[in-house]
C-alpha cells in the first residue's frame, strides 16, 4: 500500500511526464523542418527573454540583502542568488550562440526584445512584466495572478515552481540535436542548461510533497493547479518555437494521447 506522498509524488510527476513529452514534440516539430537563419535567431531570442527577466529579481535580492538574519533565511537568500546566477549564465550563453549565428553583435534592443517574466511578481508593475509580442506568455503571467488570488497563494506559488523549465522536456530533446553546426551548439548550450531546468522544477516534487501536501484535498488541488499551469506552459514553448503544433495536437496532448516523457528519478530513487 504507498503512502500518501508516495502516491502525491507519482500523481504530480504523471502530470509533468505528460506535458514535458508535449515540450519535446514542440522542439522534434520545429527541427523537422529546414528553419532559416532568422526562424532560428528568433526562436533562441524568444527563450534568452524568459531568461533574461530575472536580473529584475536583483531588485529583490537587494531588498532581501538589508534583511538578511532578520526576516530573511539565508538558505532562500542563497537559493535566490544563485537561481539569478543561473537564469543569466543560461542567457548568456544563448546570446553568444545567436550571435555567432548572425555572424555579429547583437544590439541590446535585439537582445532583450523578448523579455517576458516567466513568474508573475508581486512586487513588480504588471506592465514590466508582459511583452506584447507574446501573448501566451503573457496569458501565463494572467494565470498565476488569477490562481494565486483563488487559492491560498504559497501554495499556489509553489505548484507553480514545479511547473519551470517545463519538466525539462524541451531542454532534454534539443540537447541531442545533432546534423549541422547550429544544431550541435544549440545541443550543447541546451544541454548545460537542462541539469539546472531539472533541478528548478522535477526534482522539486519530492520536497513540495512533504512540505504541502497534508490530505487528499491538498493533492487534488495540486494537480488540478499543475496541469493548469503546465498546459499553458506547453502553449509557451510552443509560442517559442514560432508555434509549430496545431491547437488540435495542444488540445490532444492535454487529453493525454502522448507518450510520458520519461523524467529523471532523484538519486535517493534510485534502486540499489
Ligand atoms: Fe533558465
Ligand atoms: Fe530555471
């Protein structure tokens, strides 16, 4: 018989599996065609703006400096920093593979044209954090405001962490690209950035469980608010990727006529 958690556990990675497999067909779609220079500069500046948005977190982390040891853990300042640390060192190296694509600099207007918030913040003007170029990330940004004002919000906020990186799905697929030179550099940049994506959301789900999940109607709100959150962020990658899935095939691989991606195992499941 498993235990609550262990059933919370499985239940929630069901729902992640499902949609990381649909992040994947998004990147199989998008290569299964030859894409122009632009097509392909464009996708990659459309991912570096949902990695980009988080220098706005330093405003934060400034904030949260003066209140280090007094209202501020350190683990979660130290969590914060190097989360920031993260995000750039992923843009950057996106930003460096575009430019070599383009054979020159970018200017920082083109650097930045795809800035988008990938989490609603509080704390910042609506107006910051939408990009009208991009309307489902922007109905993103909409969501979490309207959950997490329906729901109790940590909570909320926590189901919505799980959902980063998308189960790591689009990362994991595009790190084996292989055939041609952009494809290998994107592989590689993809894949140095995929072991941070997994950490930041899969291998969240054993301590959301234990730190959430107390009763049945706490998981059966948890899943409910994760296939929200991660279908929408299926119809993000999508719009990343200049939307090569149909609204049909979206609508199928939310019923679930898709193979589960299979998702990494944290290392205490491993089997001995
Ligand atoms: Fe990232
Ligand atoms: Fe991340």
């Amino acid at each position: 018989m498993s235990t609550l958690a262990e059933r919370a556990e499985q239940e929630l990675n069901a729902i992640l599996a499902q949609y990381a497999a649909g992040e994947a067909e998004v990147v199989r779609a998008f290569f299964a065609r030859p894409r122009s220079r632009d097509e392909l500069a464009d996708m990659v500046r459309r991912q570096m703006g949902r990695e980009v948005f988080c220098v706005g977190w330093l405003e934060r982390a400034v904030r949260q400096g003066r209140e280090l040891e007094r209202t501020v853990d350190r683990h979660a300042f130290v969590e914060l920093l190097e989360q920031i640390a993260d995000e750039l060192r992923h843009y950057a190296l996106l930003a460096d593979l575009v430019e070599w694509l383009l054979g020159r600099q970018l200017t920082a207007e083109e650097a930045r044209e795809y800035e988008v918030y990938a989490v609603y913040d509080p704390d910042v003007p609506l107006e910051r954090q939408y990009n009208p170029r991009l309307p489902e990330a922007n109905a993103m940004i909409d969501l979490l405001r309207e959950l997490r004002a329906r729901y109790p919000t940590a909570f909320t906020d926590a189901v919505m962490r799980l959902t980063e990186g998308g189960g790591g799905g689009a990362f994991q697929e595009a790190s084996g690209l292989a055939g041609d030179e952009f494809r290998e550099r994107f592989a590689r940049a993809m894949g140095r950035i995929v072991e941070d994506e997994i950490e930041h959301g899969p291998l969240r789900v054993r301590g959301f469980v234990q730190q959430w999940i107390r009763d049945e109607a706490d998981l059966a709100l948890a899943k409910e608010l994760l296939r929200t959150f991660m279908a929408q962020h299926l119809r993000v990658r999508n719009e990343i990727y200049g939307s090569p899935l149909s609204a049909e095939r979206l609508a199928a691989i939310d019923r679930g006529e898709i193979t589960p991606w299979a998702l990494p195992t944290p290392p205490s499941e491993v089997p001995a």
